[in-house]
C-alpha cells in the first residue's frame, strides 16, 4: 500500500479548488529574481550566455535570460531562427547559416536592427564569455515587443536574441526509424522560411516518437519526399547514387548543401556514381539501398526501418557512414572557411 501523504494531498485540492490557490504578488525585482535563481540553485547551468538586444548585452545567470511577453514572437509567432555548433572551441558554418538567417527575415518582413558582420560579431563574443568549447548557439530575430496586436506596427524596433547550449554531441553510427508523417506539411512559403511556427514539426516529432521512431518524413503536395520536422532526407541508390530532394518546398538545410559539395570526393574515388537533387517519389525512396537524415549535430543518421519497413538490407549503410565521415571530418578540421575559431579569455 502507497504511503498517505496529507501535504501531496492538499496541494493537489488547493490546486483543483481555485477558491483556495493563492498566487504570489511579487512587488519588487529583488523579490522576483530570487525567486527565477531558486530554479537554478545548486544545478549545472546548460545555458551558459545568453545576448539580448533589449537588454543590450550578454547575460551569463540563466535566471534572466528572459524575453518580453509582448514581444510579437511570443504571442504572434512573428519571428524567426537559426543554428550554428560550437565544436572544439570553433563555430561551424556560420556565414552560411547567418546567410539563410537573413533570407527567412526578409521573407517574415523583420529588419534586423544590425548588420551580418554585427550579428556575426555578437554571436562570436557570446560564444566566447559562454566559454562553452562544445554546443550549439541557437538565435533569433523577433518583430519585437511592443503591445499585444496582430500588425508589428507598433513595435518601436526588432529584437535579436542568441543563447549558447552547452551540448554534447557525436557523431551518429546507430541506425533508427523512420515514419512517413499524417500531419499536414508546410505550405512552400513557410516551410522554406525558418521561422518559429514549429507546431507542425512538434506535432510530427511526436507522432514518430509515439511509434518508437526517431522522426517523420513529410510528402509534399505531389507526393514527393520532401523533409522530417527538423532535418533533411536523402537516399543512396542501388546505382550508388546520393539522392536528395529538391529544396523548392523546403528549408534548404546548411549540412544538406555541404554534404553535396563533399559528396563528389567519394565520386572521384570510385565509390558513388553520382550526386544529385531531384524530386524524389515514394516509390523511389521506398527502394533505395540506404537512407539518411541529415542535420547540423548528427550529421548524418542511418535510417533502418521506414514504415516498419528495412531499408535495404535493414543494416547501416556503408556509403552512408563515409559521407558522414566525410562531413564529420569537416566539421572537426575542415578550412577555415567553414570553422571560425572562437577567441576564448
């Protein structure tokens, strides 16, 4: 038998019984900060710096890494974001993603109150007073705060926040399932923007995470493959070709595109036939000989099964881990032209 606890239970009715919740008043920022540190007292701080533009700096205690509630990409969803990793103490690819940063901006009709030197000049300080060696800076560019209306007008300026994830992460060898998707994908203008209106991937992250998969695999509006909730999709032939959709209807991801610029290595050597984009049918990619998600910490994930269903022989390809070797070694000693070293105190 259970042991009674009678405090369990009388939290339990005051909470059930609004006559008697007594909510807080807080009527002063002192009162209220101590209250934000008690979360983070005495635990590992996994968001080591944060940057606010409405703050105008870098914050480095979690308990006021805050954004304002009227701020239009909160409760608007009129904002957008973008990744980069921090791997051995340098940023991987963060032009290219600055660069894709920018264009979904343009496409949300959000000004970004600095410049693409500016923005990457923060983000590099960031990551340096975060003196996290290895994770990921996740940033974002808001219509801002303002007031609680539809139309961002009233809002006097745009908002750019940044925080850095102390995250470890490898590179994936193990093979996992995949599901094609019941939720509706995307229209092209949103799924090509990344933007913060993530319910759809929530909700299809979750739909293959229900059936024991790691993610789901969305058709466009002509039954072409099109992408998972938050990482691209390719396929190696029985040609031994690298296939992957077109980018029309969907986010033209950073590791997608460089693993097309490594990929020709393996061509030179033999081991593929080819490289291409394409549309891509369900009747193709249900033959294929291996597929593979893609995305920025993976960077390439063996799928095994789709649909309950072995890809190929239902092993790890081996084409598929040399072109994840292949971005990989890019990621931890390519040139200098992809991995920006961080210039730690």
């Amino acid at each position: 038998m259970a042991a009674f606890d009678s405090s369990t239970q009388k939290s339990a009715v005051q909470v059930e019984n609004g006559a008697e919740f007594k909510v807080d008043v807080f009527s002063s920022s002192s009162e209220l900060v101590s209250k934000l540190q008690e979360k983070w007292a005495g635990k590992k701080q996994p968001y080591p710096a944060m940057y606010s533009s409405v703050f105008g700096g870098i914050i480095v205690d979690p308990a006021m890494m805050l954004i304002p509630i009227d701020d239009h990409m909160v409760h608007r969803g009129h904002g957008v974001f973008d990744t980069a990793i921090v791997i051995d103490g340098f940023i991987y690819e963060l032009d290219v993603h600055l660069a894709r940063f920018l264009r979904s901006a343009s496409k949300a009709r959000i000004e970004s109150p600095f410049s693409q030197s500016t923005l990457k000049s923060i983000l590099i300080q960031l990551t340096a007073a975060s003196q996290c060696r290895k994770g990921t800076l996740r940033y974002w560019l808001s219509a801002g705060p303002g007031d609680f209306l539809l139309s961002s007008s009233g809002c006097t300026s745009s908002a750019f926040y940044a925080v850095v994830i102390d995250e470890n992460f490898s590179q994936c060898k193990q093979g996992v399932k995949a599901i094609t998707s019941k939720i509706p994908m995307k229209s092209p203008l949103f799924a090509t923007t990344k933007n913060v209106n993530y319910l759809p991937n929530v909700l299809a992250k979750m739909e293959a995470e229900d059936k024991g998969a790691f993610a789901s695999v969305w058709l466009d509006d002509q039954g072409y493959i099109a992408e998972g909730p938050m990482v691209n999709v390719a396929f190696i032939t029985h040609h031994k070709e690298l296939l992957l959709p077109l980018f029309d209807k969907i986010l033209t991801g950073c590791t997608a595109l460089r693993l097309l610029e490594l990929a020709p290595k393996l061509v030179e050597q033999g081991r593929l036939k080819g490289v291409r984009a394409a549309n891509v049918s369900v009747e193709e990619a249900k033959g294929a000989a291996e597929m593979m998600f893609v995305g920025s910490t993976l960077p390439l994930l063996p799928i095994i099964m789709w649909d309950d269903e072995p890809v190929g022989d239902g092993k790890v390809g081996e084409l598929t881990m040399a072109l994840s070797d292949l971005v990989w070694e890019d990621m931890v000693a390519g040139p200098e032209t992809q991995r920006l070293p961080v210039p730690y105190v």
